[in-house]
C-alpha cells in the first residue's frame, strides 16, 4: 500500500487532530507530499512536524477555514501554484452537533452546512478543474455513518452528510468517462475531540468527551481502513464498532430500525 501513497501531493483539510491528523502521518509515513490544512495554524505546524519526522517527502502548511467559502478558490490557487497539482484531496475537515432539532437555533444548523457541506464541495469545486487539466485525481470525503441514516441529536449534522452523498454520488456519476475518482468514508465511533467540540444548542462546543467516542476505535485505525479503501478504489465504506450494523438494520428492516433508533443511546 505504501508504493500507491509515495511521491503523491495528498491536500487533507482537518489536519490539525483526529482522523485528519492520523491521516496525514499515515499517508507521511508512505512518502507522500502533503498539504495540510485546518483553522489552527499552531496544530498545523505540530502536524507537519511530526509528519517530516515521519517521512514525508514535502509538507505544506495552509490554514484554512471551511466556513469562509469565499476565501477558497484563492487558497486553491496558492497551494497550485507551489505544488503543481494536487494528486488526492482527503476532505476530513468538519463539526459535530449534540441538541434536539427543536433546541436548536437555525443559525447553528447553517453552521453545520456551511462547514460540512458547503466548505466541502467548494473546495472540491475549486480543485477540480485542475484535476481534470492533468487527467488524474481522487476525492476522498470522510463522511460519517449518520450519513446512512438519522439519529438523536444530531439533525444538523446528520443533514449534512446526507447531503455530502447526495452530492458526491452525483459527482462520480458526472464524471463517470474521466480518470477522477471518488470515494466516501463513512466512520461510526472514533476516539477524537469530535463529541468535544460538537457544537450544542446555544451554537457552544459540548466540551465533554461521548461515551461511545471515547469508546471508539483510533484514529489510527480509521486513517488505515480509509486509506486501504483509497488504494482499492472502493467508492464507499463503513467501519467502525456494532455501530456499523444499523446500516444494514435500516436498509433491510426499516421499521424495526425506526423502533431501535428511538430508545437508542447516542451520547
């Protein structure tokens, strides 16, 4: 797997921590140049730190905000004109969300959409032209599990990475005649600061650690499935815990899901 990753220019958003950060020092560790990128630049530049010591074979720092869509295609343009272009761009940058539909103001829905969804695709439409002027590319999105399906206290975010696959399953099929490809990461639990910052009802980070995360596989772990998938050019994966079992209880017994999704603890 390592000679697949080696020498290829991988851009990862959310880099700073979690899957983001396990990604990159997996992808260093195989030779890869990286781009890495999230809102905190201190983080970013421990990131990149270790992911030379690691055995990357270049590291570029590039702050980044998903929220800010109108500073995009400018980054864009900066990171092409230092690199070149950009092999592999790994979408992991993203917000979590704890409160009931009804607790919850709209403006913190927007949030949510205007980070998981609408920073996405910007970003990926911002890349893209690029990818297809050098005929290559692979768009990786971390998604999530509850973008299969819906559960408690996490409307906003659930919505939002619905709609990554409505999106990104539209994209694959649009380029569908082209050497792009596209694939989503669906991930359950995983042990990261996810539940930490997810955003509440007030639009305030939770602040505490979820049971079920902190119960979660690593980090490392996640970053090894997502990165198999890439290099068997799977267009869609689900891993995790038990967790993982819901899709399948939702897809072919819908109405015992429904009852199950009820009484389910989500925290």
């Amino acid at each position: 797997m390592h000679d697949y990753f080696f020498q290829k220019r991988i851009w990862i958003t959310g880099a700073s921590s979690g899957i983001g950060e396990a990604l990159a020092y997996a992808c260093a560790d195989a030779g890869a140049q990286l781009i890495l990128s999230a809102r905190n630049q201190t983080e970013l530049d421990r990131v990149a730190a270790e992911a030379k010591i690691k055995g990357a074979t270049g590291v570029l720092v590039q702050p980044l905000d998903l929220a800010q869509h109108d500073t995009i295609s400018g980054i864009v343009s900066n990171v092409l004109k230092q690199v070149g272009k950009v092999d592999m761009l790994i979408n992991c940058g993203g917000l979590s969300q704890r409160g009931r539909a009804l607790d919850t103001p709209l403006e913190v829905d927007k949030r949510l959409m205007d980070v998981n969804f609408f920073g996405t695709i910007a970003l990926t439409k911002a890349i893209l032209p690029s990818m297809l002027t050098h005929q290559l590319g692979h768009i990786v999105v971390v998604t999530s599990l509850t973008g299969k399906f819906g559960s408690p206290v996490r409307s906003a975010y659930a919505a939002s990475k619905h709609a990554l696959h409505g999106f990104f399953d539209s994209l694959r099929a649009e380029l569908g005649d082209t050497p792009i490809r596209i694939t989503l990461a669906c991930p359950g639990f995983v042990r990261t600061n996810i539940s930490i910052n997810a955003l509440t009802g007030s639009g305030k980070p939770q602040g505490t650690m979820d049971d079920a995360t902190g119960k979660g596989i690593t980090p490392g772990n996640a970053a090894y499935r997502i990165l198999r998938a890439i290099r068997k050019g799977k267009e869609e994966i689900w891993f995790g815990g038990k967790e993982v079992l819901a899709v399948y209880i939702k897809r072919f017994f819908p109405a015992y899901f429904s009852k199950l999704i009820k009484r389910a603890k989500v925290t």
